[in-house]
C-alpha cells in the first residue's frame, strides 16, 4: 500500500507554520497506514479530502489519537508551492525565539573576566521512566488511542496476564521476559500492524462494516495485500527464540541437580532442572526482609491462584499469618507492632492501629 506520490487529507484546526510550529492539527479520517504519517511523508491539505487545489506540505511528526492523527508539520507552503508568508510574530524562527528565552548579559562583562562566586548550588536530576501501567492507566491510554470498547478492556487486560505476557506486582503490570520477547519478535517483523495507529484504524473500519456503511471485502483485501507478505517473510525468516530457565543457584535436594525458576499455569515457582526425572518442586518466594509476628519466622511475597500478590510467613502451614498490605520494618513507634502499608506514604500498625507518614 506504500506509494510516494502524496495523499490528501482533510485538516480540521489552525495550520501555524512553516517556521518552529507550536500547534498541532487533527487530520482525518484515517483511511491510509501509517506509514503515510511518517516524519517526512507529503500531504495535501485542503477543504476535504482529494481537493486538487490543496496546500503542500511535510510531516514532522505524527501521532496516533482517539482514532485520528495529531500531526506537526515541519514545513507548509502555499497553493503554488511557495513557502507560506507569515503574519507578524507568527511562529518565527527556533532560533529567534531561543534568543528571546536567553537573559540579558550586562553590556560591561567581558570574554574571560574573573568572577567572585557568591553562592554554589549542588543540585542533581536524574531522568524518571514512565512509570508503569495499572489496570486503570492502561484502560485510559487505550480510550486514548481509539483502541478496543469498554466491553473488551477486561478481556485485553486478563489475556496479556494469562498468556504471562504481564504480571501483577505492587497494582502495577510488569512485562515478563516472555512479554519482552513476543513484542520484539512481533514489532520487528509486521511493524506496520503491531502499532495503536493501526489498531485503532481497523477498529473504526471494523465498526463502519458493522453499521453497514462499509464493505467487507475491500477492507479485508487492503488489509491482506499488507500482512501477507509480512507473514510470508516472517515464517521463513523470524528466528526461534528458547527462554533459557533461570538458575536460582541452589540444588536439589532429592537428585543434586540445579534448582530452576519456571512458568506454570498459577505463577512462577522452583523446579528441578532434571525434570521429569526428577518431580521436585516448590514455592517461588520473595523475602521482604520483615519478620513475622506469629512466630520470627521470615515474611516473604506470595501470589494466589489468580495473580494476587499477598504476604505470609515462609514456615507455612506451621504459620498462617497473613496480609494482603505489604509489611514494613519498621515497627509501631507506640507498640512496637508490625507496621504495614496502608497508602503510597503511609503505614498502619496492625496491632494498635497507628498510622505513621514514611
């Protein structure tokens, strides 16, 4: 579906430019692939769609929203390819107006005068990730990208956990090593599909077919003339990939062979690395570094059937103790009692009841 001669598109909003363009501009409807909103990528814009007597331009950036492109354009020209003319203080130059941010040096400072240093601030930043996704953020950034109905967001989220594409930790959903490699591999080999800019495009195809306004047919033929030769190419040259186990450095105690972190139907657990010579297996836990309060025991983090992360000691079922707030070390400043987390910065005592800001 590639071609290089330019498209035209329908522009809804104020088109600012050419020089240091500030707003963006919706452009609809998003009947093409992506790969027409490419940085660098020609396009028309007029009154509607096809106009002949449309106005140049090029892409500079693009992005996906609510079914529709967000697009920045980095150059736009009159109808007779000319640049277009400014009005007074419209968008000037990048360089003009970081010249305009910059403070005024004094008229009598000089190149390589010696100055007295009156005060030194030592300040450090360092640059944050995003966080992770919730099960809530998630479901607002697919609203976001035209992605999915209310009715499937439930069934998106339970298939990346079951298929262990995610998991839950502390509310937030982790990708696994599993999770990582399907994407690569998926991302690498059919990149014009595994995007939400295609995603939600066919999703409002899908919806136009359902409501009777679009064919079938030509939906689906414009869609395979696009996958069949990324599947085709993928089969013959995607490489297999095998998740090697990873080694917990212990032995087992029936058979002396390595003891191993694997993937079952419930969560990861401890296996013996001679299976199915050798049956032994046990509970993955993850020490906190609190002890329990029933019996000193080691707390350490578990899991339910479902993927619920929980607390208890590590001498089950000798000790039952246990909480679905994560514990914390420091105890109770009243009673001395097991501190857990009741907010983001706050504990609770679960004997006396105590909150405390940490």
């Amino acid at each position: 579906m590639k071609s290089d001669a330019p498209i035209s598109y329908l522009a809804i909003g104020q088109i600012v430019g050419p020089h240091g363009i500030r707003g963006e501009v919706k452009v609809a409807p998003m009947t093409d692939f992506p790969e027409r909103f490419k940085p660098g990528s020609h396009v028309f814009l007029g009154a509607k769609t096809g106009e002949t007597a449309a106005t140049p331009a090029v892409i500079g950036k693009a992005r996906p929203h609510q079914g529709r492109w967000l697009v920045q354009f980095a150059h736009i020209s009159d109808r007779n390819g000319a640049d277009r003319p400014q009005a007074a203080g419209e968008n000037e130059s990048p360089e003009a107006e970081t010249a305009q941010q910059q403070p005024n040096i004094p008229a009598d400072l000089s190149e390589g005068e010696l100055l007295d240093l009156l005060r030194l601030l030592p300040e450090q930043h360092f640059t944050q990730p995003p966080p992770r996704y919730t099960e809530a953020s998630l479901v607002r950034a697919l609203e976001e990208y035209g992605i999915g109905r209310p009715s499937t967001y439930a069934a998106i989220i339970s298939t990346i956990l079951e298929r262990e594409y995610v998991e839950r930790s502390e509310k937030k959903l982790v990708p696994t090593e599993l999770g990582f490699t399907v994407n690569d591999l998926l991302v690498k080999h059919f990149d014009s599909v595994f995007n939400v800019g295609f995603t939600a495009q066919m999703e409002e195809q899908l919806d136009s077919i359902s409501r009777g306004e679009t064919a079938m047919e030509p939906v689906l033929r414009q869609f395979y003339d696009l996958f069949a030769p990324q599947l085709e190419n993928a089969q013959r040259t995607m490489e297999k990939v095998s998740l090697e186990p990873e080694k917990t450095g212990e032995s087992c105690p029936e058979c002396g062979g390595e003891l191993v972190i694997k993937q079952g139907r419930y969560g990861r657990f401890v296996g013996c690395s001679n299976y199915p010579t050798c049956r032994f297996t046990k509970p993955l836990v993850a020490r906190i570094g609190v002890l329990c309060p029933k019996d000193r025991g080691e707390l350490v983090e578990r899991r339910t059937r479902t993927g619920r992360v929980f607390y208890g000691c590590a001498n089950y079922p000798a000790c039952d103790w246990t909480s679905w707030k994560r514990p914390v070390a420091q105890p109770c400043p009243q009673c001395a009692g097991l501190m857990v987390l009741a907010a983001k910065d706050t504990a609770e005592c679960t004997v006396c009841g105590a909150r405390l800001k940490i």
